[in-house]
C-alpha cells in the first residue's frame, strides 16, 4: 500500500508539473524534433562534405567556417535577440533554415554543389544559427517557473538526446536508402515541424521587451564588462572553449577516418554516434548525483582531460591486429571510449547549462549568452583550421594523436591555473 501511494503522489506531482509549465513541455517537444534532426544530419553532412571534397583539409575548412561564423556575429546578435519577441525569432529561424537546406538539396541533387557552394551553405545556416540558439536559450525561464529549473532541463536533455539516439539509429539505414541528400532533406522537414509546433505556444513578454529601443552596440558592451567582473562564469567560458575546441578534429576527420581504416562502412560512424548519445543519456540522468560532490571547474577540466584520452585511442587502436577478429576488437574498443566521451559531454553540459540559468538574470540572458558562445568558441576555427593544415601534412591518425597530446596538456596547464586563479 505504502508504495502505491509513493506511485500516485509522483504521477500528481508530474502531472501538477506538466500543466504548470505546458508551454515549456512545447517547446521541449519541438527541441526534441529539431534534435532528431540534427542527429541525422550530424552523420549525413560529414559523409555529404566528404563526398562532395574529398579531401580532409576542405571538411576541416568547412567546420570552421561554421564556428568563424558564430564568433563574428553571436555578441550582437544577442542583443538584437534580447529586444525581440523570442518566439518570432525561433520560428523564423526554423523556418529560414529548412528553405536554406531545401535548396542545398535541389542544388546537389542537380549536380552543380561544388566545396565554394558548400561553404557558402554553411555560413548561411550558421547566421542563422546565431539568432535561434541565444532565442532559444532566453526563451526558457520565461516559460519554465524557477523553482522548476533543475527538473525541466534535465527533463529536455534526456527528452532531445532520446530523440537524437534515435535519429542516430536510423541513419545509416535513411542513408542507403535516401542517399545523404535525402537524410538532409528530412533535418530541413523537422525544423518546418519544431517552428509549426513553436508558433502555437502563448506567453506574455511585454515587460521583457520594454528595453527594445536600447542602443545594440551598448548592451553588447554592457554585457562583456559584465562577463568580465563575473570571475567565475569567465573561468568556465574559458575551459568550454577549449573543450570545444577539442571536439572539432572528430568532427572533421571522422569521415576520413572511417573511410581509412574501418573500410569506409557509414555504420560504424552512425554507431559512434549512437554510443556518445547513449553515453549523453547515461550522464544527463546521473548528473544530479555528481553535482553535490564536485564545482562546476572540476568536472569541466576533468571532462576535458576525457577528450584528450579518446583521440589517444582512436589513434592507437588502429595498430591493433588480431588476424579476423581485428575489426570487431577495434570497433569494440572505440565504442567503449565513445559511450564514456559521451557520459563526459553530458555532465559538462548539465552543469553549463543549470550554471547560466541559475547565476544569469532573464533580461541579461540572451545578451550574455550570446557574448559567451563566442567565448566558448574563440578557438574552435583556429583549431578547423589547423587540423586542415595538419591532415595536408599528416594521416588521420597522426593527427589525432597530435590532438590527443595538446588537449591533455592543454587541461592539465589549465586546470592547474585556474585552482590557483579561484584560489585568490
């Protein structure tokens, strides 16, 4: 009886939690389609750039346009954002993109896509990009109540990364099917789907918008002296761009990896990212544990010091040969890795996250996150551009194991430096 009752106080509760924040569980719900999405272009993108270049350098180049993007534009953009209707900015941004990607699509499919079309792609969705993400970030606390904000982003994460290990399932299957074009094609159709669903929510942001005459330029500024006095949030910026940073080889060489030394086969890499998103799943449900016991800077480094590991094995596994039993040890051992990058990824991103909502004012958010991504990204084209000049130079596994070796001494210096800097 005793648990019965246990059941049915936690079924009211979740149910008093969905009605009081049922617009926000919309907006979760078109977060989670775009995610799906995402996943499936996440893999369907590489393998396209990679078709269409056929060269290590150009994918390496085109990743970093997509951040160089991001970092000229995401500080004022901000600040446009937070003077405007939210939702507006969110559902034409959806829509904007799915017309961009609809028509990459058409060019591609009538065989005139070259690396300079691609490129100019990317920075077109990329601009756009800058005003969804700090839109989409503002528009939480206005639709989730305060005391609701720990449950409610935990509940989106787990929510968008069951939707993404989904997409990430069926990709290698969408792609045999449809061709890499057609999987994009389906990312277009998703963000037509999360901007129909965003339209429909209904909330009151006229007290937000009072300031929307502000000079754009002076709360930019306004708000990087903000971020530079908030000592601790600038610590984490710092370590986050970093960490970001060592993202970008994988997302650059990963299909030159799989094509070189795991024969080319689109599953492995659908796999890898099925496992990383696993791995998301796994840390977004066990963060709440893990954030009593350590400071936001401690699993930030430490996450960090994860990524260096894993490029250390992708790099080393490859001289594994065990006669026919070689590629399903090397495959086992690089998922294995993969599920705890993933575990890492999500823990750091929880604690990102909570961190900005919770220490962030609502009217200042849009404006400081936005300042911060181009923090937090400062040195992610350095890193595209780098590996590109890297991979003309060196293997793919070369580079990743140069990779490995400047990301952990990266955080080993850092970490270090920062305990002293919090310490003062």
């Amino acid at each position: 009886m005793k648990q019965k009752s246990v059941l049915i106080m936690r079924l009211k509760d979740s149910e008093q939690f969905y009605r009081k924040n049922n617009s926000f569980f919309k907006l979760m719900f078109a977060n989670s389609i775009s995610r799906f999405g995402d996943s499936i272009d996440m893999v369907a993108f590489a393998w396209l750039t990679y078709q269409i270049t056929n060269s290590e350098t150009w994918s390496a180049i085109v990743v970093g346009v997509n951040q160089l993007v991001t970092i000229l534009c995401q500080p004022i953009v901000g600040s446009i954002v937070e003077n405007i209707n939210k939702k507006k900015v969110v559902v034409i941004a959806d829509f904007s993109r799915f017309a961009v990607i609809g028509i990459f699509v058409f060019l591609y499919r009538i065989g005139v896509t070259n690396p300079v079309i691609l490129v100019c792609f990317t920075v077109t969705v990329s601009f756009i990009e800058t005003f969804r993400v700090p839109a989409g970030v503002a528009i939480i606390p206005i639709l989730l109540e305060k005391e609701d904000y720990d449950r409610g982003i935990a509940a989106n994460n787990t929510i968008s990364k069951t939707f993404e290990l989904i997409g990430l399932v069926s990709v290698a299957s969408l792609i045999a099917c449809l061709g890499a074009d057609g999987v994009i094609f389906i990312d277009a159709i998703t963000f037509l789907i999360s901007g129909g669903i965003i339209i429909t929510i209904r909330y009151n942001e006229s007290k937000i918008l009072e300031r929307a005459k502000e000079n754009y330029l002076r709360m930019t500024l306004d708000g990087v002296r903000f971020l530079k006095k908030q000592k601790k949030l600038l610590l984490i910026c710092l370590i986050c761009a970093l960490i970001n940073a060592c993202v970008i080889p994988f997302d650059s060489l990963q299909a030159s990896y799989i094509t070189h030394y795991f024969e080319g086969k689109v599953e492995i890499l659908s796999a890898i990212s099925i496992t990383i998103s696993v791995g998301m799943i796994i840390g977004a449900a066990i963060y709440r544990f893990i954030a009593p016991k350590y400071s936001e800077l401690t699993i930030l480094t430490m996450g960090g010091g994860g990524i260096g590991i894993f490029y250390a094995i992708c790099s080393l596994i490859i001289k594994i040969n065990r006669g026919e039993y070689t590629m399903v040890t090397r495959v086992a051992i690089l998922l294995i890795s993969s599920l705890l990058v993933g575990i890492s990824l999500a823990i750091m991103n929880n604690c990102v996250q909570i961190f900005f909502i919770k220490e962030i004012k609502q009217e200042f958010l849009a404006r400081i996150s936005s300042i911060s991504t181009t923090v937090t990204t400062a040195f992610s084209p350095l890193a595209a551009f780098g590996i590109g000049w890297l991979a003309s130079i060196f293997d793919t596994a070369t580079v990743l194991a140069i990779c490995a070796g400047v990301i952990m001494v990266s955080f080993l210096g850092l970490g270090y430096r920062m305990k002293r800097l919090v310490k003062k």
